[in-house]
C-alpha cells in the first residue's frame, strides 16, 4: 500500500450524527481533536470529514495540491 492520499482509502468511524461523516486516515489514524486537521466538504446533506494528524503524509500532500492550485488560480 502507498503512502499517499491517492493510494489510500479512508476508514469511516460512526458519528453521533447522521449528517456527519467521519473518515479516519488509515496512515496517521488520527481522531478528531484540537491537535488534529479536518478536511470537510459537502456531499448531498452529509458533511465528510476527513481527520489527520499535521504531519500526516497524505494532509501534507493535499496541502501541496492546494497551494499548487491556488498559485495557478492567481495566475490567471
């Protein structure tokens, strides 16, 4: 299995409620908690989060992807 986020799959963990999806990292196995990063997006009337530790390889590199994108964005 690869470290990245495109080579992974996510664990989902239930949620106390149904209009969350929480998605555990299989690589940092990070919980939700103050020290920990979330990435959130809207799917339907569910909101998925996907939770890291800020070392994680896969946040690292979803954070490269952003900065990359957004550089191009302000090119424009």
């Amino acid at each position: 299995m690869g470290l990245f986020r495109s080579e992974v799959s996510s664990m989902s963990v239930p949620s106390e409620d149904p209009a969350r999806r929480l998605n555990l990292c299989p690589i940092c196995l990070a919980e939700p908690a103050e020290t920990n990063v979330a990435v959130m997006w809207p799917d339907g009337d569910t909101v998925i989060e996907n939770w890291h530790t800020p070392e994680c390889p896969s946040y690292l590199e979803l954070e490269w992807d952003l900065m990359v994108n957004a550089e191009k964005v302000q090119a424009r």
